[in-house]
C-alpha cells in the first residue's frame, strides 16, 4: 500500500505540474445527457447562494483596476485583493462582503502566468477560462466549512464518485518554520476520504502566496482521477482550496493575519469536461458551438481532437487556437481592452493575429472570418456576461477590421520570408533585422513567435542573437522615449540643401499626411502614398545615386505621407516597398524635416536607386497613438487656460505613442484643485465626442481672432487650424468669439477626427523646469485609466492606515509596524504612475500621518521605557553596575532604557542586551561621567559586540551595536567582566 500511495504520489505531483492528456477519460454516467456548461454554473451559483448562504457577485472585468502588476485579471481573487490587503474603502459596498460567490473571467496571456503558446497544441490550455469560487472573509467560515461544501457540491450536486477523488494537504515547511496543516487533512479523513488518497505536498505545491509580499497560506486542492480505478489513477486537479492566514513580510518572514480568509477557484471548463466525461474541455459545450461554427466556415474536415504528430496539417490544433482566441478576444473587448501597441492590448493583438494565422494559412477560411464566429461567442457566454450581448456589434466590427489589415501584412510578410530564402546558402540562419521588420516591434507587425514558427515550419534556422541585440536596441529606444532627447539622425546640411535648391527640386509634399478618414466601425483608414526618390545620401550626407546591401541612408523623396518630428510630435515610422516588388520592405525609422524637404532615414536590404517609385506605409497603431496624444494636448491646453486663466501660455510640448509632455507659463506650481479641474475640463470634451476641424487658411485671417492658441514661433502660410467642435470658418469669424469657449490653434500636427478617441486624459507628473515653467506629464486612454485605477487603489490604503493610527497602538511593535507601513505607503505614493493631483494630496496626508505615527511610537517607547526601568531598579541594588537583558522591539527604545537608567542611578555604569529573533541580540551601554576617561562606552560595547561576532559605534559616555549567540549568559558575562576590569 505505501509503495502505492508513493507512486500515486508521484503522479499527482507531475499532474500538478503539467496539463493533463485527458486520455481515457470515461464519462460519470453512461446514460444519463451530458449536464450542459450553463447548468454547472449556475448550479455552483445556487448552491452557494440557496445552501450556504453566499452572496453573488458578478465576474469582474478582465482588466485589472488598480492593479499594474497584472496584464488582465487572472485568478478569481483579483477583484477581492482590497479585502485581503485590508484597503477596502469601509463606506464601500465590498466592505460588507462575508462570504461570496462568483465565476469570474480570467485570462492567463502574457505576463508572469501565461498559457498563450501552449494554446492549441494540447487539449486543455486556454488564454480564457471562467473560474468558479467561492470567499470567506474575515473569519466567516475557515477549513471545515470550506472542505465540506467542496465535497457536498462535487459529491452530492454534480455526483462526481468518491473513488474518483483525491486530496492533497500541505506538508509543512522546516525552511519556513511551518508544520504540516493536519487540520486540513483531518477535515478530509473526517469526511470519509480514505488515507490512501490523501496526500501531503510541501510549499511549491500547496501553499499559495499572492506575490513577493502579502497574504497567503496553506491550500489543499481536490484532484480527479482520470482513470477511474481502469490502471493507476491519472490525476488531475480540479479545485483549489486557499486558507489565508499568514502574511509574507518584506523581511521574508511569516506573520499570522489579523484575519483569515477562504479563497477557492476551480475551472469551469476543466469540471464541465469531468462532468459531461468528454476527452478534452474543447469537446464540452463550452466549445462545440464554435467547433461547429469553424467546420461549417471553413470548409475543413470536421474537428477530431488530434494532437501532436498524429494531428496531420494542424488541423484540430488551428480549431483549437481559433476558439480559444475568438472568446478571449470577445471578452476583453467587451470589456474595454482592445488591440494596440503596449501592455495588455499588445498582448490582445498578437491573439488576434495568431487567430488569424491559423485560421486563414491552415482552415482556409474566408476574409472577415473571425468576426463572423463573435455571435457564436455571444450565444455561448451571453446569459453569463451580458456586456458581451451589448458590445457584440462593436466586437465583431473590431475584430474584422483588425484581420483585413493582419492578412495584408501576413500575405506581405509571407512574400518577403520566400524571397529572403531563395537568397540564402543550406547552412545561412535566416537575417535577424528582416524578420524583426516583420514583426510587432518593425513594420508589418507579425508577433515575432509567429514569424519564428513559420521559418520552423520551413526547416529555417533564426539568428536568434542578432534578434536579441535588436530587441535590446529597441527596448533602449523605448527608453529614451520616455523622457524625449534631441535626437539629430540624418540631417541635409546646408550644401546639400543649396544643391537642391539650385538644381530647382520644390519641398517635399508632404500633404498626403493628412490623408485618412473614419471607417463606419470607428476605426481609422490610412492611405498609402506613391512617390518618386529623387535623392539618396549616406551616413555623412553624401549625395548617392544608390544604396543597397542594408546600408542605412537617407532618402529624398518628392512626396511622402510620413509626419516628419515637428511641433513637438514625434515622427512616423513604416516602411517602403518598391512599386512592382511588394515583396521586400525598406524601414522607414523616423522622417525629419529640412528646409521643406522631408528626409526619411531608411534601412535598405537591397538596391534602391534615384528614381525609384516607391510606395509608402506608416505603422497606423504608432501614427493612431500619436494623434491621440496630438488632440489631448490641445484639450489639456484649453483647459489649463480655463482653470489658470487667459493669460496661460504654452512654453512647448512633445509627444510619442506612450504620453506627452506640457510645458506650460505659471506664476506658481498647480495646486491638487486646479490640477483636478483641468483633468475634470478634459474629459467633458473627451464625453462629448466633438468632431475635430482641420483647415489650411491664410495666415492674415488669424491675426485677430481673440482666443486663438498659438506659440511664439514661425508659421507657415497658410497655416493648418485646428478647431475642436467648432467648424474652422465660424471659429475664425471674429464676431462668433468661439475661440474663446473651445480649443482653435495653428498647429501642423496630425489630429484625431473626434474627441471621443482619446478615453481619458491624466496628469500623473508636475515640476517646475525653472522659476515660472512648469512641465506636465500625461497619458491618455488605457492608461490613463489604469493610472486612476491606481490612484484609487493607493488612496483607499491611506484610509485604512489612517483609520488603524486613529485607533490607537497599545504595543511598541504594533505602533512600530504602523510607523513603517506608513513610510512602504509614502514611498508608493511617490512613484506610481497615477493622478498628480491625487499624488500630491496623498502625500500631505501621509505626511502628516507619518508625524502622528512616529509621536505614537515615540510615547509608547518613552512609557515602556520607564516601565522596564523601574523593573531593572528594583532587581538591582545600588552599585557601580548594571548588567542585564530586557525585552524591546527596537535598539532606540534600548537606548531609551539605558539613558533612563542612568538619569535615575547617574553613579551607574549601564550594558543591556535584548535577545531578538533568529539569535540577534542588540546592545546598548552608558558608562557613568565618574568612570571615564578611563572606562568608554565605545570600547565597552565594542568588546561586548565582537564577543558575539557583531560590530558597535558610539562615544565615550553612550554606545550601542548588534550581534548574534546563542550563549546569551557567556556575553553578560563578558560585559561583567571588562566593566570591572576597567572599573
């Protein structure tokens, strides 16, 4: 039985640690129908609900609030995590929770818990599952009560067999100074669970922990047995049960919680497929539909559930990703994450392009095909999740105008891997700067693991080094991003640009810049732009007839529709193909702007020579972002002179995808309200959705027109207007004083064409530059709300800690730990990326709080410190010595201890030890004035210290240092002993 039990043990240990094959699977019940996935969640909900009492709470949003260190939500806790922390706003609803239930979105894709390349190869990994739980908070119910309704739902409800099930326990952890959690085995065997099943497990597998420092504790999970006593159990688990009752220190230790907690999460999908006895959760009815639906699309023989080598042409694993991504993709956008350029939406747009992939180059399916499968999600989910029934039209619009333009790039991208190819040797690994200019972070915006698979699939080898060192290269760029710098880059010097003036070339036309429009789904059109090269220069700016070979040159062209870094916008990005050969991409890195021509600095893998027609392409999601920012800025300069008054003047500004700088004239910094109120300005512009007007007129027109936006700077004539929800014409109209009341500058920039776009505007910096000048810091959209998220989030802690110091500290410790959680809080404060406004209130209340705490502390070591006094007193009679130990929390209240010692006997020579945890032992002495010279404090704990293998400091009346024994009573000694030796 043991050796059994051992290897039973085994194999639940590797079936924690992988997925399982689901293999052999045998259905609960030959003759009963399946249970459908609806009904095994809403009996879940019921059971909670109706027998135990639970209040229902719907699923969260996959997009964390408040939480940057998640891409999207992924654990059913995370909305619960204020609770946990203890930084639930009292006044707010989540206050009063005790003991919920809930199946909660989740989506496991980039980021520390990622499942996304695992999709599709396997039968039981998902980029979006539904977690069932169910929440005790503050004690309301712990292990018993959690156990048995585990038990009573699995056994009773859902009628899953005893036999099948296991149980694993945590087996203690000597490291951490934790026993083994018998309470919880116990549970199990009271229940009824044999001892042959019940397994125990050391921390890796069964002691959960929500990060680096927080709640955390035991867990015993329920494990099913896939084999169903037909050979050795094949287990599987199936729900986790969490009991927090520690909380990991920053030290590293371990300190019960004030209040315990029961935190359970099991997948749906995984108990639908042990209920309905299917081989894989996509055979469920969570998946059929769309499996289903993809058949009948496509035209691709039906799914079978192949996997591995026996999954002839991918196949099943192209069914497996298409449904995994299409639900995924419809719950974030319902939800608010849409496909972009950074964080959580970059991740929701490699899905998409992986779904796309496999879709069209493996089923074959039709252009617009993904979009067609929403309503089949929506059918699915909808009961479930009714934000997916009311975006349904905006999903399916999203997700297929994000596929057209995926196919145009992959169908690109493909050309450009088969040309590369025919190029190189049988043993060249293919070129790492043509597959990152295939990827998200170059130009066509393929997701670099998909470009490396399709190079996989031809036998190719990656220079995956040369990949590495761009990555890196790119990841500085992104850097220096942040904070702009000058950055020179090829630049026409005055003889070039005298050249062209006297062979006659006119400026670049850069008009087709402006050329885009709204698509009806609300997305953006760009156009392309077909020009001519009229010159080519090196490196050093030598005019060249042509280029080749990767070299890097500038390239003159006689039109172009890239925005060239002016106005404090940062310049495009894209690339060129040649007309006729769409097949080899030229990158376009930035285009600068010289005495009207526009140089565009260009990467060229092959010959590009002066003449050459060429067709250009800007990276849309960059020039998106960047006219985001663009628009904002004029709000946010419109609002800055609502709130600070008409004689406000902008100093410069710069903008890049990731947010925008504003300097702006001030006679003193912004206060919270003021930046409240132009943040408050902003969005009611942003709310109103206003239609953005962009109009070249004759600069003489603007001369006049009072409340017009302009800097101190040469304009152009005609000079661009742009107007927000005013048409250009009525806003220049003197009589119409529009200017007044909204946004009108002269600005060159690209713009949105509505408001709407922007999302949100926050000020998450603010300094003064110089006497008089004040920069702002902002970012709009996802991030501006994850930046209020935040702010929300820190501002509910500061509640809490000043509710706890308002409570009063009985303890020196307690009031200690208050004291440093006040200063973790301020440090917090000082560098999230949240509301400025917020941030500065945030950090006067902390000041203040910080104060109190530390009078508190003071006080409370000042008492305990006469109190320990006292007590040494009256064990020590009157003499020239006091040796002894005394128990303090802290070397300062030591120190106080000494001195008070010392004031009340001052013809007393004083050492004290105070034993702490692990072996540490503080020190403290004060030598009393009729012992010195002869006798110092500083010699006197030094000896004492290096007796104990630890170090002192102080002067020659007071000392103090640390060290570390066991021998508490050889160190008194020792201290005894040189006293009276120098006495």
């Amino acid at each position: 039985m043991a050796a059994s039990v051992a290897a039973a043990a085994g194999r639940l240990r590797r079936a924690i640690r992988r997925s399982p094959s689901w293999r052999g699977l045998r259905a609960l019940s030959s003759e009963a129908p399946p249970t459908q996935a609806a009904a095994v969640r809403d009996a879940f909900l019921s059971f909670f609900r109706d027998r135990h009492g639970h209040r229902l709470v719907p699923s969260a949003s996959v997009r964390p609030r408040g939480d940057p260190s998640l891409l999207f939500v992924n654990a059913g806790m995370n909305q619960f995590k204020p609770i946990f922390l203890g930084t639930v706003d009292p006044r707010s609803e989540m206050a009063g929770f005790r003991r919920v239930a809930n199946s909660q979105k989740c989506v496991r894709a980039g980021g520390r818990h990622s499942d996304l390349e695992d999709v599709g190869r396997d039968l039981s990994h998902h980029t979006f599952f539904e977690m069932l739980g169910n929440w005790a908070f503050g004690g309301e119910y712990f292990k018993e009560e959690a156990c048995s309704m585990a038990w009573e739902l699995l056994t009773q409800v859902y009628g899953i067999p005893e036999d099948r099930l296991w149980v694993s326990y945590f087996g203690g952890d000597p490291k951490a100074g934790l026993g083994p959690d018998l309470e919880s085995r116990d549970v199990w065997l009271n229940l009824g669970v044999p001892a042959s099943r019940v397994l125990s497990f050391g921390p890796e597998e069964n002691f959960w922990e929500m990060g680096d420092t927080g709640p955390c504790g035991p867990c015993t999970e329920i494990h099913y047995d896939l084999a169903g006593g037909a050979g050795a159990p094949q287990l599987v688990e199936l729900w986790n049960l969490v009991f927090m009752q520690h909380n990991r220190e920053a030290d590293g230790s371990l300190q019960p919680l004030p209040q315990r907690h029961v935190d359970t999460g099991m997948g749906l999908e995984r108990l639908v497929a042990v209920l309905q006895g299917r081989l894989s959760t996509y055979d469920t009815d969570l998946f059929s539909p769309l499996l289903d639906a993809i058949h009948q699309g496509c035209g691709a023989p039906p799914y079978s559930g192949r996997v591995g080598a026996a999954d002839e042409g991918r196949i099943d694993t192209a069914y497996r990703v298409v449904a995994d991504h299409i639900r995924t993709l419809s719950v974030c956008i319902a939800d608010g994450v849409s496909p972009g350029m950074s964080g959580a939406p970059l991740v929701l747009r490699r899905i998409l392009r992986r779904a796309v992939r496999f879709s069209t180059e493996v089923l074959q399916a039709p252009p617009g095909f993904l979009g067609s499968l929403v309503p089949v999600v929506v059918e699915t989910l909808g009961d479930a999740y009714p934000e997916l029934r009311r975006s349904s039209a905006q999903i399916a619009s999203l997700v297929s105008e994000d596929e057209a333009a995926f196919l145009a790039s992959l169908q690109r991208g493909r050309r450009v891997i088969e040309r590369t190819l025919k190029r190189l040797g049988p043993s060249d690994v293919f070129p790492a700067e043509v597959a990152w200019s295939l990827s998200l972070s170059g130009n066509l915006g393929l997701p670099l693991d998909l470009v490396e698979l399709m190079l996989e699939e031809k036998g190719v080898q990656l220079d995956t080094a040369g990949l590495e060192r761009l990555a890196q290269e790119e990841a500085q760029h992104r850097a220096l991003q942040a904070e702009p710098v000058q950055e020179q880059g090829l630049r026409l010097n005055v003889h070039a640009l005298g050249e062209l003036q006297r062979r006659g070339v006119s400026p670049t036309d850069d008009s087709p810049k402006y050329s885009y429009s709204l698509r009806p789904g609300g997305g953006y059109e760009f156009g392309t732009c077909e020009a001519q090269v009229l010159q080519l220069y090196t490196e050093d700016g030598t005019a060249v007839a042509s280029v080749g070979d990767g070299q890097r040159c500038g390239l003159l062209l006689d039109k172009t529709n890239f925005y060239a870094e002016q106005g404090g916008q940062a310049s495009d990005r894209g690339y060129l193909v040649l007309v006729g050969q769409q097949d080899v991409l030229f990158p376009v890195a930035r285009a600068q702007v010289c005495g009207g021509f526009i140089l565009h600095e260009v990467a060229a893998p092959e010959r590009l020579r002066v003449g050459d027609q060429v067709q250009l392409h800007v990276d849309e999601a960059w020039r998106l972002s960047c006219m985001e920012k663009h628009t904002a800025i004029h709000l946010l300069n419109w609002a800055l002179r609502e709130a600070l008054g008409p004689g406000t003047e902008q100093r410069g500004s710069h903008l890049n995808p990731e947010r925008l700088r504003f300097d702006v004239a001030t006679q003193a910094p912004l206060t919270p309200e003021q930046l409240r109120a132009v943040e408050v300005t902003v969005q009611k512009a942003v709310g109103r959705d206003e239609a953005v007007y962009m109009e070249e007129v004759a600069l003489a027109r603007t001369a006049h027109v009072p409340g017009l936006r302009s800097l101190d700077e040469v304009y152009p004539d005609p000079v661009r207007v742009v107007s927000v929800g005013v048409p250009v014409a009525h806003a220049l109209d003197p009589a119409s004083r529009a200017a007044l009341h909204t946004s009108v500058e002269l600005c060159c920039g690209t713009h949105l064409l509505r408001t709407g776009a922007i999302g949100d505007l926050v000020i998450i910096g603010e300094h003064q530059l110089v006497k008089g000048i004040t920069r702002l810091l902002a970012v709009t959209g996802e991030q501006a709300q994850q930046a209020r998220e935040v702010g929300q989030s820190l501002a509910r802690e500061v509640e809490a800690a000043a509710a706890r110091l308002s409570q009063g500290s009985r303890h020196v410790a307690e009031a200690h730990r208050l004291s440093k959680d006040i200063g973790r809080l301020t440090d917090a404060v000082d560098t999230a990326t949240m509301p400025q406004w917020q941030r500065q209130e945030l950090q006067a209340a902390l000041k203040a709080l910080q104060r109190r705490a530390n009078t508190a502390v003071r006080k409370l070591e000042m008492g305990q410190a006469a109190q320990k006094t006292q007590e040494l007193l009256q064990r020590h009679t009157e003499g020239p010595l006091i040796v002894d130990t005394v128990s303090t929390e802290s070397l300062s209240m030591l120190v106080k201890v000494v001195r008070q010692l010392c004031k009340q006997a001052p013809s007393t020579s004083v050492l004290l030890l105070s034993p702490q945890p692990l072996g540490q032992v503080l020190c403290a002495c004060q030598v009393a004035q009729s012992a010195t010279p002869a006798f110092t404090a500083e010699a006197w704990a030094l000896a004492v210290c290096s007796h104990m293998g630890g170090k002192a400091w102080g002067s020659r009346v007071v000392a103090q240092g640390t060290g570390s024994t066991a021998d508490l009573e050889a160190a008194l000694s020792a201290a005894r002993a040189y006293a009276l030796n120098q006495l």
